[in-house]
C-alpha cells in the first residue's frame, strides 16, 4: 500500500507537470439501462523522457451486487511508447481495489488532521462491506495512526465478516467495532470513508463532529450521491480531478444546482495538492471532503509499477504477441 500511495503522488505530480493527457472517461449504458461499459484512456510521459499509454476497459454491472460476481470486471492495458508495443494486460478489479484506496490515502495524508507532535491517535469510519473497505483500512492506517476503526454495512453480517478478516491483519492496539447504523458510524470519528453503491446521501451533516476529513468514493454519476448538501455546503472540497468532478460527481453537482455554492467551491484538485509547497494549516473546526472518482492515470501509473515488479522478479505469465515481422 506504501508504495502505491508513492506511486500516486508521483503520477498526480506528473498530472500537474502537464505530462499526462487525460480525457474524460466514457460510460455508455448497456441495453438493459442498468449497468455500463467503461472505457478510460491515457497517456503519460515519464521522468526519463519516455512514454507510456494506456486503456482500461471495465464493465459496472450494479445488478451483480448480492450476486457471488464483482460489479466491476475488465482489464487495464498497458503500451509502451517508442514502438507502440502491449506490454500487459492487468485485472483491472485487483488494480482499481488498491489504487482507489492509495488515492485517498494520498489526500488524506495531505488533508486530514494531523497524529503528529503528541496527538491522541484517530478513529476512522469504513461505511459499506465491499472491495473497497478492506483496501481503505490499509491505506488510512498506512498515513495516519488508527486507534478504532468503525465498520457499518447495509448488510450487519458482512461488516461482521469484515472485522473478524481485518482483526488478524492489524495489531492488537487497534480497535475494530461495528455499528448499528451509519449515524452511529460517524459520530465522533476524525475520519470517514464512504464506499457504498448508494444512490441517495447516507450522510447527513449533523452526525459529523468539526474537524472531520472525509473520502467520498461510492458515487460516480452526476444523479448519485453519499453526502448531504449541507455538508457539502459546509466543508472544504478538494477531489481527484477538476474536470471530472464538474461533469460527474453528483456530490458536488446536486448541492451546486441547489444554489448552495459554485463551482469555486472546489478548493484544489489533487495535482495541485501535491505541488503546493506548504499545505496551509487546517482549523480544527473544519471539515474537509475528497470526492473521488476515479481516473485512467491511477490505472495506467499502477499497472506500470506491477509491470515493472514482475519484469525484475520474474511473476506473472509473459507471452509473445504481434511479434515482429521477418
């Protein structure tokens, strides 16, 4: 988790260095109207002046929760640069599981209140039991020091299946609940990952207490949302991409059609983060929001540092395509 945190970072600085060209992702609808084809291209160049470019194809398919199959499937393809070779193909669920996770341990570890200098150590909120809630309790407690982690899921046995998983990978020291309810979830935690498929807010901005840093990560369409617009309305917002919160994050897009703010409600996107040279001091009254939503970028930088690590110890299965011509 570390280094694709690491990775991130680096990608997001090579975002604001203008060495990255990044589209918009494109959806279409599947004739069912219910679930989505996804296509996201990039190309990046890298720090020795090479590029690389990429493709991740990935179907969203919401009927397939409850189901024993993901709701997201599909695969990343990587190519080099200089002759145009594919160079992998990569499960695009195993990358998009720890990279979504890394992103928001990137903003939180710019973002949230600080563990440091004597500070009492953080609670944290998982809300939702799926892929991402394991990957986001290993990143929050890669960047920050958690003491308790809350747990809450629409279904109580699958945040029970969560805990029992997770009490074994962390030490003893930190503390594993689950919750009732998600108003239970979040009050009085310094800390909120939001990773459920919920079409209406879960969220309300009553339950939160000042100073809470939160990832918003479940919605990605413009008509779908986890937090209210009055915590919108009240907090800092910062997310992955400018342009992709402006189009598709209806987080911020609902409340911002509500007339609650504009579109300079959005602080900074994460290239710009990582640039700043000194991130300005929080309050410690003020609540801070990451919406993510996701970009090729993080695929294409993650498929390349795996493509690198099973290059240099010899993983993965390697095959001989489009082979040159005689």
């Amino acid at each position: 988790m570390d280094d694709c945190i690491n990775c991130m970072e680096d990608a997001f600085k090579a975002l604001a260095a203008g060495n990255v060209e990044l589209p918009l992702r494109n959806l279409m609808w599947l004739p069912d109207k219910k679930n989505m084809l996804g296509l996201m291209p990039t190309v990046m160049k890298m720090a020795d002046g090479e590029s690389i470019f990429g493709l991740k194809v990935l179907s969203i398919f919401n009927t397939n929760v409850g189901t024993p199959h993901h709701s997201h499937q599909g695969a990343i393809l990587l190519f080099e640069g200089r002759h145009g070779q594919m160079q992998a193909v990569v499960d695009a669920f195993s990358i998009t599981k720890i990279r979504t996770a890394a992103v928001s341990g990137l903003a939180t570890r710019i973002l949230a209140r600080s563990d440091q200098d004597g500070a009492a150590p953080l609670s944290c909120a998982i809300l939702g039991s799926g892929p991402q809630a394991e990957s986001h309790m290993l990143a929050m407690i890669a960047v920050r020091k958690i003491s308790k982690f809350v747990l809450w899921s629409r279904t109580a046995s699958n945040a029970d299946k969560l805990k029992d998983k997770m009490s074994s990978k962390f030490p003893t020291t930190v503390q594993i609940v689950v919750a009732p309810s998600v108003e239970a979830a979040v009050q009085g935690v310094d800390i909120v990952c939001a990773l459920t498929g919920s079409k209406d807010p879960i969220i309300r901005r009553g339950w939160l207490k000042p100073g809470v840093h939160i990832n918003a990560v479940g919605a990605h369409t413009p008509t779908t949302r986890e937090l209210d617009s009055q915590t919108m309305q009240d907090a800092k917002v910062y997310a992955d991409k400018r342009e992709s919160l402006l189009n598709e994050a209806g987080d911020f897009l609902i409340p911002l059609k509500e007339g609650l703010f504009d579109s300079s409600h959005l602080r900074h996107d994460l290239a710009e983060l990582v640039t700043l040279p000194v991130m300005q001091e929080r309050g410690s009254s003020e609540i801070t929001v990451f919406k993510s939503l996701g970009l090729a970028l993080e695929d294409l930088a993650s498929a390349k540092l795996i493509f690198d690590r099973c290059k240099q110890l010899g993983l993965g299965t390697w095959k001989t395509m489009c082979e040159p011509p005689t």
